[in-house]
C-alpha cells in the first residue's frame, strides 16, 4: 500500500498546494527529496574516501 501511495504522490514542488495535494502529501514528497539529497551525498562522500584511500596507497612508495 506505502508504494502505491509514494507513486501517487509527484517530486515536490513549491505549488502543490494549488494542485489540490494535501498537507500531508506534500510533507511526503518534500521528506522523499531530502532523504533522496541525503542518500546521494552520503554516496559522494563514501565514493570520495575510497579513491582518497586508494591514491595513498598508490602514491605511499613515491614519498
């Protein structure tokens, strides 16, 4: 049931309230978007340790 409810419900956006979306819908879409912004900025970070990690261990014999 939450997935059919989270495909009824469009990415936010700042006029939904004119759109007819309830409070609690547009609540929904605006916490799915940061907890997407959230994901994705967690996997840069994680991305950019690796390759941090692996260039020292590349570059520690040329010290």
């Amino acid at each position: 049931m939450f997935e059919w409810y989270d495909k009824q419900i469009p990415d936010y956006y700042p006029t939904m309230y004119m759109d007819g979306y309830t409070p609690e819908q547009i609540l929904h879409a605006a916490r799915r978007g940061m907890m997407q912004r959230h994901r994705e900025r967690n996997a840069e970070q994680a991305v950019k340790t690796l390759v941090e990690a692996a260039l020292r261990d590349v570059f520690k014999d040329f010290k």
